[in-house]
C-alpha cells in the first residue's frame, strides 16, 4: 500500500530514516494547500526535537572551492561519528531550474557516505521563500540526528544575508588573490562574517594566500565585530590538500562554546525566529495575492497602473490590501 503524500512517519523520521526524511522535505517543498497544512502540522510535532545541530553557513563565489572543502570537511566529520546535513540557498534556481549548489556530483565522497545527507536548493519562488523552505528542512534534518547542518550559498543578491541568518557561524570563503581582491567584494560580506578562509592556500598559492589573508585581517579592524565576544579570524586553508580544516572546525566549536557561554547564541536563534516568523507572514500574504489566475491579474494590473503613475502607491496598497479583505 502507498502511503498519501501527506503522511510522514514521524517516528521513523525521529530514527533518522532518509526515506522519511526526503518524503518529509519534498512535503514540506509542496505549494498544495493540504500538503501545507499537514507540513505545518509535522513542522510543530517535530520542533521539540530540533535546535541541537551546529549550524555553518559558507559562501564564496563560484569556483572558490566550497565543494571540494565541503566534501572533505564533511568526510572528516563523519569519520569522527557526526551526521551531517548539507542544504542549500540558491535563488537563481528559482529561474534556472536547477541549483548548481548541494549537487551529489560535485561532493562525491559525501554523495555515498551514510552518515551524509545531500539537499539541493528548493526553487520555491522568492529568496524569503526558499530561505524558509531551507530552515524548515534544516528543522527536519535536526529532528532525523543530523548534529551538523551546513548551508551552502553563492553571492547571488541578499542570499549570503539569508544564510547568515539561518545559521550560528558563517564561514567566508576567498580566493588567494592579492590586493585586487577587495575591491571585488561586497563589504556587506565581511560584516556577516564569523570567519574568513581563503582557501587553495597550496602549492602556487601558498604565498598569495598568506598576502590576501593579510589583506582581510586589515579590513576586517575597521568593521564592528558581530559580538563582543566574537573577533572573526582570518586563516588559510586548502580543501583539497585538507590542510586547515582541523583548525577551522575547532573554530566553529570555539565561537559556538564563547557564545553559548553568554547567552548570545541563544539570543541569536531567538531574533532568527522573529524574523523567521516575519519572513513567513509575508510569504502567505504574497501567496494569498497569487491565489489564483483572476487574482494575479488584478495585482498585476494595480503594480501596472502604479508603475505607470496612474494611481498613487497609497491608492495601490489600499486595492491590494482590500484584497486580502484587510
Ligand atoms: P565551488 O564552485 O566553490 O564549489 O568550487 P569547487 O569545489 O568546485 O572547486 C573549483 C575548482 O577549484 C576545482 O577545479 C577544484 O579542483 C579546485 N579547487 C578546489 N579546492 C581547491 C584547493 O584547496 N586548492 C586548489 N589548488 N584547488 C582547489
């Protein structure tokens, strides 16, 4: 007999059974309203059982060499008896198709590592979304064992934002690339920043990266660091040759034990969860506006008419608003 889609078997979740918790994350990606409704229903029975992971956000941009860390980092952990979960915030998905991030080709060791769970992006719409669907799989990977929760993202418009607050420590990947390299980046990184890792600090670009690590220590002095606990270091590292990795781990066990120590992580998780909630009432609200084909054309008309200055925004959020029957 095949069980409805809606059905999840919790304790076998709670087991850590991946049939479970692959049918429970394609539940909760699912835009039908039943399947939202029973999602919600699941997300509430399993919220006692969350909380527990260490929670990495790591960015860099394409071809800094975040699988290859991943892939090695990862096996390293799982050799030492951790589960790990590696998800992914990928909005160019949403037009894509396809994220490119949290591929099981591109983590090869991972891909067939059981104590390894490999999630693509959701392509759920806007980045509020599928930085939600995200934490919610991360609630259900929580809820299955997985004591280790890497989110993996490409700088591609807020996302690294969205990350950083769906995590505890977020981990910037560089490129050794001297001085030139600064000026590339989006300031607003490095003050998301828990660490800095410039990464293929091998061979070649050994010495480059030591320069380019050199570069981002005097940077990061002019910014406020994000605690008063909390210094970001900066390091070097290769993924490939696994050199740093150690290091870097204990210091994500280092900032997760100060933080925990003042209450600050505790405080942490609690303003995600406002915003979190925030972040949900404004998807249902846009959901609620593109219910349906006569809806969707009736904001569109009304996101038209104020475009063109035919009506005054306030004029447009009233239609809108009297919409929802507000
Ligand atoms: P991603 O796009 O950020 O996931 O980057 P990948 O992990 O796919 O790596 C991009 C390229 O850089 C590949 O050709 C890797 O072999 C190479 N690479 C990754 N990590 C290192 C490293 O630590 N040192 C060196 N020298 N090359 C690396």
């Amino acid at each position: 007999m095949t069980r409805p889609k809606t059905q999840v078997d919790l304790e076998r979740l709670l087991r850590g059974d991946r049939a479970a918790l692959a049918r429970a994350i394609t539940l909760i990606e699912s835009k039908r309203a039943d399947h939202r409704q029973a999602a919600r229903k699941l997300l509430d029975r399993v919220l006692p059982h969350t909380c527990k992971a260490v929670r990495v956000g790591v960015t860099g941009v394409p071809g800094v060499g975040k699988s290859t860390l991943i892939d090695v980092l990862g096996s390293d952990l799982t050799r030492q008896g951790h589960r790990l979960a590696v998800l992914a915030v990928d909005p160019s998905s949403t037009r894509t198709g396809g994220s490119i991030l949290a591929d099981k080709t591109r983590m090869a060791r991972l891909a067939v590592d059981p104590n390894a769970f490999i999630r693509p992006s959701p392509s759920s719409g806007t980045l509020g979304g599928v930085a939600a669907k995200t934490r919610e799989t991360m609630l259900l990977c929580e809820a299955a064992g997985f004591d280790v929760v890497l989110v993996e993202t490409v700088g591609v418009g807020q996302s690294e934002t969205a990350v950083a607050d769906l995590t505890d420590f977020f981990l910037v990947l560089m490129l050794p690339g001297g001085g030139d390299e600064l000026q590339g980046i989006k300031k607003g990184v490095l003050e998301l920043a828990d660490m800095i890792a410039v990464n293929k600090a091998d061979g070649d670009g050994m010495k480059r990266a030591a320069a380019a690590a050199a570069e981002y220590r005097s940077a990061l002095k002019i910014l406020t660091p994000p605690s008063a606990t909390w210094s970001p270091p900066v390091a070097t590292v290769s993924g490939l040759a696994n050199h740093g990795l150690d290091a870097l781990w204990r210091t994500i066990l280092d900032h997760r034990e100060k933080l925990a120590a003042t209450g600050e992580l505790a405080a942490k998780r609690r303003r995600q969860d406002t915003r979190w909630m925030w972040a949900l009432v404004d998807e249902r609200l846009h959901a609620r506006l593109s219910g349906d084909a006569a809806q969707r054309e009736r904001v569109r008309r009304v996101e038209q008419a104020v475009a063109q200055g035919e009506i005054s925004p306030t004029a447009g959020a009233d239609e809108l608003t009297a919409l929802l029957g507000l």
